[in-house]
C-alpha cells in the first residue's frame, strides 16, 4: 500500500509494479490524493467540477503494463491550441468519462482497463476538497498550489471541508494492508492531504501494518525549505497524530557534487536526518542507497521496490 500523490508516488509505483503477482508482492494499492488546483487539473476542475486527475493519471501510467504508445499517450500534453494548451490527454480522457459515466472512479477503472495497469488506484476521497495552509507570519495560503510556493513555515494545514469522507474502497485496501509507504513526495501537498481525512488516517492506524516513510532527497523550495527530517516528522504529528510512523527510510551515501550545485541555485538543500532525534521519537530509521542514476537526484523505482520487498520480508533494518 503507497499513499501520497505527485510524481514521488508514481516512482514507487513503477518499480514495484513488474513484482505483482509474482509471489513476492500478492497485491498493489496507491491511494492518491485529490487536492491539485493547479495546471491542467486545476483548470478541469474549475470548469467541469471533476476531481483533479492530474495525480491519479501519473499513477495509472506508472502502473500500465507497457508504458510504450498508450502509455505516452495519456501523458501527452498539448502544446498549443485555444482551450487544449497545456491539457494533458489523460487528464481530458478522465474528465470526458467521468462526464459519461457521471462517476469518477468508473472513469479510473476503465482507464486502467485499457493501460493492462497492475495494482489499484484510489482516490482518497470523492469529495471535493480544498487545502489551506497557515504561514508562521499568520499569511493564509489557499488552495494546493498557494501552499506548495507558500515560502515561509507552515504552521498548520486545513481541509475544506474539515473532515472530507474517505473512499471506502481506500478505507478497505488500508486495512488489509502488509505495509504502508508514504511518499516519497510533497510532504503538504501530497502525503499530508491524505493523512488529514479521519477514514483514512483511522484505517492505517487500524490495519497494523508497519507504515514507512520515504524521505525526500532534497527539500522543495517554498514549501519545505530548512526542514530536516525530524522536521518533517514532527509536521506529520501535527496534523495526524503521535505515534503514526514507525519508521523513516533514508537515502544512504554521497550526493554527487554536480547537481547538488544545481538544487542549491533553485534553493534545494539535502534533507539533514537528525538520527538522534528521529531515533528518541521511538521512530527506527532505514539507511539504504537509493539515488537513481543521473542529473536528477531522484530515487530509483529498482532500488526501491528491492527495499519493499526486504521490509515485506522482515529482513530491514
């Protein structure tokens, strides 16, 4: 079970995917946040009222059987054209089928239907909810995207409605859940989201499985900036309650030089892992190599599907 959003998620996804059914991974679930008011999603959503597809379609892709034709397909994006500039097709494909069917997650199966995908996506909630964040200045920020460049700490983290209902489908597939993966990922635009609806928040509380957190390479500017990984804890128990997370999987080794002087000019610094903190917090912390080969300081789908499956075997840590 993955719970998050963006494209953190979709990274998981993919390097699991290929193991379903195999033996060694009976079953994959992604519950997927529906907060996105930005780009394509946003646009859909203020013009037809349909959940964002933005994330769920980034999942849907990750998990097609062969990311060859229809695979890009879904992913293309309109470079020009009045009213298409800048839709992505599966976010037109989603948001016509939800018009036809009058049901969101009927729009999701069917695109999964057609990509073969291996594992399930679910919306963590059909309701049509809103983020709001609250600076340390006492600034409101509305709406995922205002959050996501709010570029001060965030206080607090809001939904509107409060207390959305969770997907029941989500619900269930947490419950049955072996292990719980959060993120890798926006931690107050993709994983928080999620955490904040009470159904959902109960259910992985409620399933006993061990849940892990995937820490980010690197802090996003704007919306984590400073923030070491005790940090980034101590945001989840804000929000979701002490005790949550059992352990915080971290990248292992040097970052190669190159790209950190990159990341460093658009304001984004390694996350620090305090381990002693992390540690008095009862939280286990997972050293392993991660990084992905590359300009890019991303995690590798392979490496981390191999570490799933020694979590899933109990041999971690």
């Amino acid at each position: 079970m993955a719970v998050g959003g963006g494209s953190g998620l979709a990274v998981v996804l993919r390097g699991l995917k290929h193991l379903v059914g195999t033996g060694s991974l009976r079953r994959l679930t992604a519950v997927v946040t529906v907060t996105d008011d930005g780009g394509s999603s946003g646009r859909l959503r203020r013009d037809f009222g349909v959940l964002p597809p933005g994330d769920i379609r980034n999942c849907i892709v990750a998990l097609a059987d062969d990311e060859d034709l229809l695979a890009r397909l879904f992913q293309y994006r309109f470079p020009n054209g009045e009213g298409l500039s800048g839709h992505s097709f599966g976010n037109l494909f989603l948001t016509a089928l939800t018009g036809i069917t009058g049901d969101f997650y009927q729009a999701v199966l069917t695109a999964e239907s057609i990509l073969s995908v291996r594992g399930k996506i679910l919306p963590a909630t059909l309701t049509d909810v809103r983020l709001r964040g609250r600076g340390r200045s006492g600034a409101v920020y509305e709406g995922e995207v205002a959050v996501g460049h709010s570029g001060e700490p965030l206080e607090a983290l809001e939904l509107e409605p409060a207390a959305p209902v969770a997907f029941e489908p989500a619900v269930s597939a947490i419950r049955a859940a072996d292990l719980v993966l959060l993120g890798p990922g926006s931690l107050y635009t993709s994983i928080l989201p999620n955490l904040m609806i009470p159904g959902i928040r109960s259910a992985i509380r409620d399933s006993g499985a061990p849940v892990v957190l995937l820490l980010n390479l690197m802090t996003q500017p704007g919306e984590t900036d400073g923030m070491d990984a005790s940090a980034h804890l101590e945001a989840i128990e804000r929000h979701a309650g002490e005790g949550l997370v059992d352990a915080v999987m971290v990248h292992d080794g040097e970052l190669p030089p190159g790209p950190l002087t990159h990341y460093a000019q658009t304001g984004s610094r390694p996350v620090v892992v305090d381990r002693a903190r992390i540690e008095a917090r009862g939280v286990q912390i997972l050293p392993r190599d991660l990084l992905a080969e590359g300009s890019l300081l991303r995690h590798d789908p392979a490496k981390l599907s191999g570490v799933v499956l020694d979590l899933m075997a109990g041999t971690a840590g």
